[in-house]
C-alpha cells in the first residue's frame, strides 16, 4: 500500500465533503456543505435535507488550528449545533479514507477497534503535520525526507511505529520546535 502526499488543509475538508455527498448519492437524501459562517476552532460540516427543504443540522465538525495537534485535521462529532465533542475524535480527514466512521446519519459511536484505529489514525496525523511544518520551513530534503516518508509507510501499512522511529520523529519534532 502507497501513501498518497499530504493534502493541504482546505483540499482535505473539500475531499472530505465530497465523500459524504458520494457516499449518500446512492440514496440521495442530504446534501453535505461547509457551514460558510466564520470558524475559530473547528469548521462546521452541515447537511441539509433534499426533502424536507430548509432542515438543517450539524454532522460533524473538523479542528482547524494547526497550533492545536489534539484536533487539528480531526472529525469531531457534534456536542451541539454550536460546539464539538473534543474527547474521541472520529478521524481525520488526512486519513486514506475519511470516512471510514461516517453514516449516513451521523458518525459512528466509539468502540475497541474505533479507539485502536483512532490512536493510529492520530500518529499518521502528527508525522504528517511534522512534514507540514518542515516544509514550510524549508527543511524538507534529504535524511529528513527519508525518515518522514519512511514512517508514513509504515503507518499506513503496519498502522505503528517502531521504538527507533519514534524516537526519530521525536528528535525531528525537538529540532523543529526548538529552531521555531
């Protein structure tokens, strides 16, 4: 199994919504939108159903603060229409397959495997977000190119990281936030 590259931000939110919308075409009942108020935090993903017309509610909603690796890039299920349940993130839309935890009718509730697939789904989230941040400060090249890209192929295929990996990604993540 290959890594697919890194995704921005907004193109992984637009590639999330548009899953959705595939995923309910078979049946066609909602239509998936990006909620166009202002976020702060985390960015609302509402559905609006087809047959009862102005009838809307939340589905989910995805951290958007990179200063934030708790939730950043994560799908988050609806505490509220306003706020979003930080605690069991549902994944992420950086995932191979984001919507691996979504229905039709909302985000799956949290079990063994869900929580196994989450933890692995968060370190595949963290390395991506080390690549992010190396890149933007132009040190994405060379030693430090082959260990990211060696633990995200790890990740998507064994979904884990051994011992001296993670203690790569470690120093990677030191040295980074301490040139920062």
């Amino acid at each position: 199994m290959t890594t697919q590259p890194t995704l921005h931000f907004d193109d992984a939110v637009k590639k999330f919504v548009k899953l959705l919308q595939e995923m309910d075409d078979k049946d066609p009942t909602y239509n998936y939108s990006i909620d166009p108020n202002d976020a702060k935090k985390y960015m609302k993903i509402v559905t609006e159903s087809k047959q009862w017309g102005q009838s809307k509610s939340v589905y989910c909603f995805i951290g958007m603060l990179p200063s934030d690796p708790e939730t950043y890039g994560m799908i988050l299920k609806p505490a509220s229409y306003q706020a979003a349940e930080r605690k069991n993130p549902r994944g992420s839309i950086f995932d191979e397959n984001p919507i691996k935890y979504c229905g039709r009718f909302g985000l799956e509730y949290m079990n063994e495997k869900n929580v196994k697939d989450r933890i692995e789904s968060e370190l595949l989230k963290k390395v991506r977000l080390l690549k992010e941040k190396i890149t933007a400060k132009g040190g994405y090249s060379g030693h430090t190119r082959e260990l990211i890209q060696s633990a995200e192929e790890k990740l998507s295929k064994y979904g884990a990281l051994n011992k001296a990996s993670m203690i790569e990604m470690n120093e990677l993540w030191k040295a980074y936030t301490d040139a920062v």
